[in-house]
C-alpha cells in the first residue's frame, strides 16, 4: 500500500516528508474557515502540486495537514484533499 492511502486506511499520520499530491479540486477558502489557521495558510492551498507532508493541525483530530509546497510555503489542508504522488 502507498504511504499515504495506507496512513489513511489505518487512521494514523503519514511520516513527515512523504511526498503527496494534492487534489485538482479543492475546497475554496470561504469553506475553510474551520481549520482555525492563519488565513495565511488558506490563501497559500495549491491544487494539483506536488509536495510533502509536514505535519497536523493541532485540535483538527488529524483531519487537517500541514503541506509544505516546493517554494516552502506552508498550506493547510483537509486529509481527503491529498494523495499519494
């Protein structure tokens, strides 16, 4: 199983670094308003890229991940936003 789908399957967190990709449809900022992040890190959300993973959003459950894109910018995402490279 890949890193990703397999953290997913079995309700832990991938290992920081993993490559991910992020999904062609994103959820726009106005619906983002409950991951309680710097609107800097919604603004910075990237659909389609390649990136890694970098951590959770503490209080999200693990719902919601740190996603460092390739200019080292920081974007959080919802879990279900993401996907093996």
């Amino acid at each position: 199983m890949r890193p990703i789908e397999s953290a997913k399957a079995n309700t832990v967190l991938p290992k920081a670094g993993t490559s991910i990709r992020i999904a062609e449809s994103i959820k726009p900022p106005s619906q983002c308003e409950g991951f309680f992040v710097k609107k800097e890190y919604i603004s910075n959300r990237r659909p389609g890229e390649i990136a890694e993973y970098a951590g959770w959003v503490a209080g999200a459950g693990g719902d919601v991940w740190w996603i460092r894109h390739g200019d080292g910018t920081i974007g959080a995402y919802e879990f279900t936003e993401i996907f093996d490279v």
